[in-house]
C-alpha cells in the first residue's frame, strides 16, 4: 500500500457538515464572520497568545506582518526554509540576507551580528520541522541593535518553549494553515502577536488597505472564510489526539533508526511540548553507505513517498543575480543530505517498521 509523506488530518464527515450547516442560513460566508470569529477566539486561548489574526494562508500572513512592521532595507533570514519566507521579504519590498544554520537546522545565532548593517531592520527566523530557535538568544540580539524580530512558525503549531506558547516570542509570529500541517484549515494561516497596537494595521494590510471608507495603503486581501475557519473549528477539537499520535510514530522512528551509523536523527529538547511535525534524518554517505537519493528511490519503489525537505535552498532562487547559496555552506550540505519521511497521525506502527526496514536495508 503507498504511503505518502503527510496526509491531511480530517474530522468525520458528519461533524464537518454539522458545523458548516448554519452558514445555509445566515449566507455570512467570508469578511470575519461567526465561525472566523470563534476560532480566532479558541486559538488565542489554546496557543496562548494574547492577539491572533486568521488569513487565508500562511503566505500571505507574512507578508501582511512585514508591511505591517514597515519593514524597510534588509532582513536577516535563513536559507534553509520553504520558498514562501523568502518570496515574502522580495515582495514587501525588502531584502533577504542569508545566514547560514546550527545543527539543529534553525538560523546560527552566533553568526546573525556579523550579517547587521545599517541597512538591517529585522531578523526574520524560522522555526524548521517543529524544532524551535534559540528564540533567547535572537530577543538578546535584536533589542541590542533595534530590530524587528519575525519567526516563520509554520511548523511550530502548538509548541510550547518554557510553558509558554512559541508564538508569544519576537514582535510576531506566523502559522501556517495549511492542509499538511499539524493543524489545518484546508488552506490557511495566522500571524500572533503581543502588542495590540498592531491589530488595526495588519487588519488594514488584510483587507485591501481600507480603513473604513479610507484607504490607508496598498493592502492585499487575506481574508480566511467561513468554511475554512469551520475546518478548523472541527480539527481543533481533536489536534490534542492527532499530536499524541504523531508522538507515537516518531519515537518508533527514534526507536527503530538510533545508533545506526551514517544517520543523524533530531532529537526531541527538553523544557518544550512538542508537536512531531516531521520526521527528518540527515544522511551521511560515506559511513552510511547509501546516498539520501539512493535511500528516496528505494523507498519510491515501494510506493513510499519522503520528501528532500528543504531541497534546492531557497537562496537557489534563479532571480538572484548571482549563487547566494555559497554564504552559507552547513545550510547547502543538510539540504542535499536530508529527508523528511512518512509523518502523520495515525501513521501504522507497520508501516513505520517497513519504512525502516527499507533504510536500514
């Protein structure tokens, strides 16, 4: 039988139409309506941040949260991230200047102070596969040079650093909601955030720049809509049980591929509540044996879909005018060595034992 490296995670069919049948009556299906309002209002409390505002994707909550920032000149990124960080600095007008990672695949805060110029106004950090920067360290940097600190949370749904919700570090945080994440709304995103005197501007750059019958600036809309949010109103329910499990399929990874020479594993920190959204193994060749696409095609064989997650690195990005991938080299070597695989809840307990047993053949 074929795995895939997600799947969607999906409330029962009944429960979904029971939660969007009301919408046939009151015909309210997008601009902020009820069940937007009440998901907004149940993500607060469960990630505990004290301002959240829902988009229609994730993409373009970041973008939203830069033109909000009024963010200008350069921002200090990482390479090793999907391509939408990097197309959203571009787009707001800034620029993206790349360093390079630590092991554990997050931005190398010892190396962000030598990248600041005078043209710096922000870091924009990303927490990758759901292992969280040392979010300390960049608030220590920032405050020392006066910049806007931005995390790409996309795949921190629910994580927790210290019993506090991830999304309350930096000036402002974005989620992705999109249908292969933790936590979904079909598609979807949202930006948290602590000041509330940032609401009024990142609800402007939402909805076209209107300001009541002003318009304040050049917006773009957003907006989540009414059976979006209902999706999420109904995976929500239940995201405590589809973490448990993907708890379960992922220290049988541990379990199953720890100690095994040529394979680096990424292992769980203490101090954090946790959400396994991906299973990532960096592989090295010579001690291994195998290449990470020797391993993808033996696995494709049986039907098994990992992903080169995140391959080419988004510096690769052929608009730049010249090979920006060279500034960081730890960054372009894990992204040729590493692979994500099959991680979901309810991944089977066999199907974990074959993926494995594939590898370590």
């Amino acid at each position: 039988m074929a795995i895939n490296v997600t799947r969607s995670s999906m409330p029962s069919y009944e429960e979904y139409c029971e939660e969007i049948k009301d919408l046939w009556e009151s015909r309210w299906l997008t601009n902020m309506g009820a069940k937007h309002n009440e998901l907004k209002a149940q993500l607060c409390e469960y990630l505990k941040v004290p301002c959240t505002e829902l988009f229609v994707n994730g993409h373009l909550a970041l973008y939203c949260a830069l033109k909000a920032l009024k963010l200008e000149g350069e921002i200090i990124t990482t390479p090793f991230t999907f391509a939408s960080t990097t197309n959203a600095i571009v787009q707001a007008g800034c620029t993206p200047v790349y360093c390079d990672v630590a092991e554990d695949y997050t931005i190398d805060v010892s190396k962000i102070e030598d990248l600041i110029t005078d043209k710096t106004s922000a870091i924009l950090a990303v927490h990758v596969y759901g292992n969280i920067c040392d979010v300390e360290a960049i608030d220590k940097i920032a405050k020392k040079h006066g910049l806007k600190v931005i995390y790409d949370a996309a795949h921190a749904f629910g994580v927790e650093y210290k019993g506090r919700g991830i999304c309350t570090y930096g000036d402002v945080s974005m989620l992705s909601f999109h249908a292969t994440k933790v936590f979904h709304t079909i598609e979807g995103g949202a930006l948290c955030y602590n000041d509330e005197s940032l609401t009024p501007e990142i609800v402007k750059q939402r909805g076209f720049g209107l300001n009541g019958e002003d318009i304040d600036c050049f917006g773009t809309n957003g907006k989540m809509n009414e059976f979006q949010a209902a999706m999420g109103l109904c995976n929500l329910r239940h995201i405590d049980g589809e973490i448990e499990s993907r708890g379960e399929a992922y220290r049988l990874y541990d379990k199953l591929l720890s100690g095994v020479e040529g394979l680096k594993l990424l292992p769980l920190r203490e101090g954090i509540k946790q959400n396994f959204a991906y299973y990532p193994v960096l592989f090295d060749e010579a001690v291994f044996g195998k290449s990470r696409d020797e391993v993808v095609a033996a696995l494709a064989q049986e039907s098994i879909v990992a992903r080169k997650y995140f391959y080419p690195l988004v510096s690769a990005n052929k608009e730049f005018d010249r090979d920006m991938t060279l500034s960081t080299p730890i960054a372009k070597d894990f992204s040729e060595r590493v692979l994500c695989l099959p991680m979901y809840a309810h991944l089977d307990r066999t199907d974990v034992e074959r993926i494995c047993n594939i590898i370590l053949k």
